[in-house]
C-alpha cells in the first residue's frame, strides 16, 4: 500500500471517488502535475481539464472537471472540484450546442457581471470538447 497514493474526487453534492491508485495527473492552472506516493505537500487550483487516473503505466479512469482546488498530502491527493463527470459520458452534440448557445447568449448579455458569468460557463464548455478531442485521438 505504500506505493500507493489515495486519490479523492468531491463534488459539492458528494465523494465522488475514493480508491488507492499508482498516479494521478490533476490538470494545474500552472500545468498538468502528477501525484505518486510520496508527494511533497502542495495546494493547487485545478484549471478545467482531465484528470487522468493510473493504475501501473496505464490510464484506468478519465474525468473531466471544472476548475477547483488539489490538496496533495504524501499519501493523499483530493480534488474538490466545481463540477466533474465522466469523460466518457459527454455527450459531444450536448457540447457543441452548449457552446452555441452560449456565444448567443454573450452577444446578448447587458452588463459586465453577466458577460463574464457567461464567458466562464463558455471557457468550460470549450474545454470539455477539447478534452473530447484530445480522447478521440488518443484511442
């Protein structure tokens, strides 16, 4: 169990993953970083992005999250994230909708406060389809 790091995945309905893995790679603001057993302790911002979940030299799980916080512990690493789904249940018409309709929805906006609302809900909108892209050509 020593070679393993506990990987935690929160929402804020729920515990959305709790399991021993060999490495997860948690995309950073500042990069992606991975956590292996032993990790030096660090707070993070996590940027939307995949993070991806190892189990020996191999991605057993990959999740898509919305932006949040990583603690990494030298036996832990939780991630309490806005928003996070499976990267294989996106639905990549959904996306591609939401994108549209979102960029109708900014040249709509009347103030500041709501252009930027929408600029943030865009910004991970658009990320999810890159990840979507970044998946297809991986397989």
């Amino acid at each position: 169990m020593a070679d393993k790091v506990e990987f935690e995945l929160v929402s804020p309905e729920k515990l959305l993953k709790s399991l021993p893995v060999d490495m997860v790679v948690v995309p950073g603001t500042e990069g992606d970083f991975g956590v292996l057993a032993g990790h030096a302790p660090m707070i993070a911002t996590v940027r939307p992005g995949v993070i991806d979940v190892y189990e020996g030299d191999r991605v057993v799980d990959r999740v898509f999250v919305a932006g949040g916080f990583a603690e990494v512990t030298e036996t832990r690493c939780t991630v309490l994230a806005e928003e996070a789904e499976a990267l294989s249940g996106i639905d990549r018409a959904a996306v591609e909708k939401a994108i549209k309709d979102l960029s109708e929805d900014l040249d709509d906006a009347a103030s500041d406060s709501a252009k930027a609302a929408v600029e943030a809900k865009l910004a991970v909108a658009r990320a999810k389809l890159e990840a979507l892209g970044a998946s297809a050509a991986a397989h």
